[in-house]
C-alpha cells in the first residue's frame, strides 16, 4: 500500500510542477526541481508520466525546442512566442485565438477540432539586443 502511495506522490509533485510554473519546462527541469525533495525520483519517472499527462490531456507538449520537449500545465487555447535563440518560451495571453480559425480548420478536414496551438516563433526582445 505504501508503494502506491509513494507511486501517486510523485505523479501528484510532477503534475503539480508543471501546471505551476510559467517556464515551460522540459523532463529534466521537473526532475531538477523535484530531486531535492524526492529522493527516490528518477528521471525515467519523471518521462513517464509527462507522456501520460499529455495523453490524458493533463498538459500539452510545445513540442522540441533547442532539442528538447517543452510541456505547459495550462492546457487552456492560448498562443506562444518561442526565442529560436535562447529558447524561451513565453505565452502570449493578450492574443486570443480566432475561433474563425478553428471553424476553417474543421470545415478543411472535414472533421472536429479538440486542440490546437499557435506558436510564433523568433527573436526576443533579450536576444535582439
């Protein structure tokens, strides 16, 4: 029993991670901010259940950026900036997504939307100077 405990503690800390921070984080960010903690956490753990949280729909993955997945907690429709230099990711919530968009999305496929993202991608402003 303590066993499960200990298995739901961890995907409990490693959800909780994610939804709150604002950073975008990667697999080994979570497991470099949970380790302290959690003594017996392993990064394969960490793996696993970030792909199970995007399967579930938990989070959503912004895909690789710099050669590493980028998962964020708010799973609400919203748009990103991605540096390609620096590799910051940053949400863009004074920009809503048209739902025009969506329905021209749907009536071109022929089927239903569930999700989608928008991610503009750049320079910033740190890396532009």
């Amino acid at each position: 029993m303590e066993q499960k405990n200990k298995r739901f503690k961890k995907r409990d800390a490693i959800l909780d991670c994610v939804r709150e921070t604002k950073v975008h984080p990667s697999a080994d960010w979570v497991y470099a901010r949970l380790k302290p903690d959690i003594s017996d956490l392993s990064l394969g753990t960490v793996y696993r259940n970030l792909a199970l949280f995007k399967e579930q729909g938990l989070i959503t993955s912004l895909g690789t950026v710099k050669g590493v997945e980028r998962f964020d907690g708010n799973t609400d429709p919203h748009v990103h900036f991605i540096c390609c230099d620096c590799g910051a990711v940053d949400d863009l919530m004074e920009i809503q997504l048209p739902t025009e968009l969506t329905c021209a999305a749907a009536a071109s496929c022929g089927g239903s939307i569930q999700s989608s993202q928008l991610i503009f991608t750049g320079k910033c402003r740190k890396c532009q100077n």
